[in-house]
C-alpha cells in the first residue's frame, strides 16, 4: 500500500472513531471513480450537477472536518476507485455510517462502474444514489440481485441524484422539504415564463432571445 493511500484510510477511520455532534458532520458524501468523472458528478457552467444542486439548497463542501463550514447541512467528496483503490472503497463504504453519513452518492463510469454497487452493498443500510457517468455504465450501476439494493438515476443526472438525497433528508429535516418544495416552485415558475416568451416571441424571436 502506498503511505497516501495508507494515510486516506486511516483519516477515514479514525474519522469513524471520532465522536463529533451530528451538525457538524457531513450527511451526504459524495465518491466518483476517478477525478475524470468531476464534471459530470459535480457539474458545469454548460451541464449543472451534484454540486450545483446542492449549494442551490443551501449545503457547503466540507473540506477540513476540524473546521467546518457555518453551513447547518454540509456534504463531502472524494475520489474513490472500486478497481484501482478496492481498499480505499471498503473503508469509505464501511465508516460512513460512524463518519455520520445518512445518505451517499456515488458514479462512475465506464462498462463496469462497480462503485455504485459495491458501496450500497458494504454501507448498507445507508441509502446510495447511483449515477452512471455514460450510458454504457447504467447497466453495471442498475444491475444489483435481490436483496442488495441501489437507487439510480439516469447517465449523467448527477443534479437528480443530488434532489433525491436531499429528499431523503427531507423527511427527518423539514427545513429541507420546504427548501425543495420552493426550487420546484421556481422550477414551475421558469416553464411558464418560457412558455410564455415562446408563444409571444414566436419561434425566430425566441431563438434570437437565447444567442
Ligand atoms: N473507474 C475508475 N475506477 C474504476 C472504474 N470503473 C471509472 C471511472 C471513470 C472511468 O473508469 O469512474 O469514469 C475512467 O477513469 P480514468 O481515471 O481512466 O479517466
């Protein structure tokens, strides 16, 4: 083992044995199979994501779990390779519960995009997100036998599986629920103004308005 990837592990967990009140830990962590995946997971100016979704709705990256950020609601991510790092996903898997993670999301890509699956199965009873980074990977992040089960979204929909953890949370923190319920009444808002411009702009018009 490499002294890094030595290091990673142990921060993990001794991270578990800390016994740090439940505001100041993360309660959705975030893991992708390789940094290469960072835009589709955590999104783009073009394409928004994970992250976007969830600093929208007020959480905050933790970054040094010594220092927190002021953030009631946090999430933290890494990078963790279920092929390359098989070590480093058990000990993340396998702590989240006593790092105080309620909820994970987790993608990767390519045709055996095994950390989804991999971590839902060794986090359990923690719920995990799926998200295929390419098309090619829903099969390997969907297919799980009865008994061990993932919830997943489509290729790439990193922002939906964000939604969706905070759904979870949503229902113990109801500040949260109402946070939700206000992005979808925003989200309705926007279809209706668009809407609108379409029809009275009329098709060139509306096109000009969005160059
Ligand atoms: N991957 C990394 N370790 C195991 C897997 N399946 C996935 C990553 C990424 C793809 O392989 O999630 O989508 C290519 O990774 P890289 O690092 O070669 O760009």
């Amino acid at each position: 083992m490499t002294d890094e990837l030595d290091a990673l592990i142990a921060d993990l967990r001794a991270e578990a044995d800390r016994d740090r009140p439940t505001e100041e830990t993360p309660e959705i962590g975030i893991v992708m199979g390789s940094d290469s995946d960072l835009d589709v997971m955590m999104g783009t100016d073009e394409k928004p994501g994970a992250y976007d979704a969830l600093t929208e709705l007020g959480f905050a990256e933790v970054t040094d779990y010594d220092d927190p950020p002021e953030s009631r609601f946090t999430f933290e991510t890494y990078v963790v390779s279920a092929h390359r790092t098989p070590d480093l996903m058990y000990a993340y898997a396998e702590t989240a519960a006593d790092r105080g993670l309620d909820v994970i999301i987790a993608g990767a890509g390519g045709k055996s995009a095994d950390l989804p699956n991999m971590v839902a199965s060794i986090a359990y009873p923690i719920p995990v997100i799926g998200v295929p980074v390419q098309e090619k990977s829903v099969d390997s992040v969907i297919g799980m036998p009865s008994g061990a089960p993932i919830v997943a979204v489509d290729a790439g929909k990193s922002y939906n599986a964000a939604l969706s953890a905070v759904q979870i949370l949503g229902r113990t923190h109801r500040e949260l629920a109402d946070r939700l319920v206000d992005g979808h009444e925003t989200l309705r808002e926007s279809v209706a103004e668009t809407s609108r411009a379409l029809h009275e702009l009329g098709t060139p018009g509306f096109r000009d308005r969005r160059t």
